[in-house]
C-alpha cells in the first residue's frame, strides 16, 4: 500500500489550471492522473463528500474549469455538466457519513470519502492527486498537492464534482428538516443555522462533536441525551 507523498518542489508553478502536473508525471511512466478533492469537512451537518475524476487526454480544458471556491453555484453546474459528458470520462464519488465522522474524526472521514471515490473510477488510475497537505494511502502513487484545486485541472475537476453532488444532496435533505435551510447555507455555521440549532435542537444530520458552541450547560433544554 502506497503512502502519500508531498508533490517535489520542482513542481511548484505559477497559478492557472492546466495539465503541466499530470504531464510530468506521466513522463515517469505514471498515468492516467486521477484527482481528488472534498467538500464539507468545516460544516457542523451532513456527511463529507470526495470526487476523484480521471480527465481524458487531449481535451481542451472548459475556460471555467477552476477551484470551486473561485466559482458561482450556476458556473458550478455548467462546469460540472461539462465533466460529466466528456468522451471517456471517468469519475467518482464517495461519502462519508455523520456517524462516520463522529467515529473516526473529520480527518478519517474525509480520508474514508477518498479513498471510495477511488475506488467508484471506471479504471485505475497510475496516480492520484490530492488536494491539500494529507491524501489516503492507497494502492497506487498518491501526490498531495497544496493548493491543487487551483493548480491541476483533474483535482479541479474534482474539487467541482464534489461540491455540487454534496450541494444536491444537502438541498434534497432539506426537505425533510425545512426550519434549518439546508438548502441555503448546505451545513455551514451560519448566524442563522445557529440560530435554528438552539430553537430547535440538533437533527439526525448534525455532528455532535461540532457543536460545542451549544453546551449542555449552556442550553439544557435541547435534546443532548437522546440517541440520533
């Protein structure tokens, strides 16, 4: 099993999304490139989610194509349509679930949503390119990448695939819990999903271990000793 690796300082370039790091390390005989990201790791409700895209070779990038964090939700979509279709695309994605993170932490969860997203590709990728300083040991090379959301096309890919699959399904879930606006703020700390935590409570969503703004102490009223 393959430990990940920092990505060598002689890959370090300027910004812009391009595919410079996929191309280099498929000149030591390491392709195709499947990047990984995830969203929902700072969000006090719902699961974690991960995308690993493999892009295929020889397309011309969409103008778009960045760190999720850079775009609207409707560049979001349009972006995330676009990967979805191309020819010979292969992605997946993986989640990882509130009682998951409540039992391994954030950092296990968020490696646990990876390491499926892997596992969900079509093929097996020659190596895998992570967003940020830890990445899953895994079968194959695994690079972390600081900042590769912004850098690899492939980890943008990604970094937008999970975004907008995580925003779906937080929007669907909202349904079911309408006085929190899951829709709206997808899980965040926002003023006013605090403020709906201590009219009504924690959900079945809601990371216990998140919560410690909303003490026992404090606030007796809420239902702390209840299973969810």
């Amino acid at each position: 099993m393959q430990k990940p690796e920092p990505a060598p300082k002689s890959e370090a370039r300027s910004q812009g999304v391009d595919r410079q790091l996929e191309d280099l390390f498929a000149e030591q005989g390491l392709s195709p490139a499947a990047g990984v990201d995830e969203v929902g790791r700072g969000c006090l409700a719902g699961p974690v989610v991960a995308a690993a895209v493999i892009l295929p070779p020889g397309i011309r990038l969409h103008p778009k194509l960045d760190d999720s964090k850079r775009l609207a939700p409707r560049q979001r979509s349009e972006v995330c349509d676009w990967i979805v279709g191309l020819p010979g695309i292969a992605y997946g994605v993986g989640f990882a679930s509130v009682e998951e993170i409540e039992r391994w932490n954030i950092l296990g969860a968020t490696m646990l949503a990876m390491s499926r997203a892997v596992l969900a590709l079509a093929k097996s990728p020659g190596i895998v390119l992570v967003d940020g300083r830890e990445a899953p040991p895994l079968e194959m090379p695994v690079r972390a990448i600081v900042g590769g959301d912004g850098r690899c096309a492939c980890i943008a890919a990604a970094s937008i695939l999970a975004k907008v699959r995580r925003d779906q399904w937080m929007t669907e879930i909202d349904r079911e819990h309408p006085h929190f606006g899951f829709a709206r703020h997808k899980g965040y700390g926002t003023a006013a999903h605090w403020d709906a935590l201590r009219i009504h409570g924690p959900t079945p969503l809601h990371r216990r271990s998140f919560l410690g703004r909303l003490s026992e102490e404090a606030m007796p009223d809420l239902p702390w000793g209840q299973e969810i």
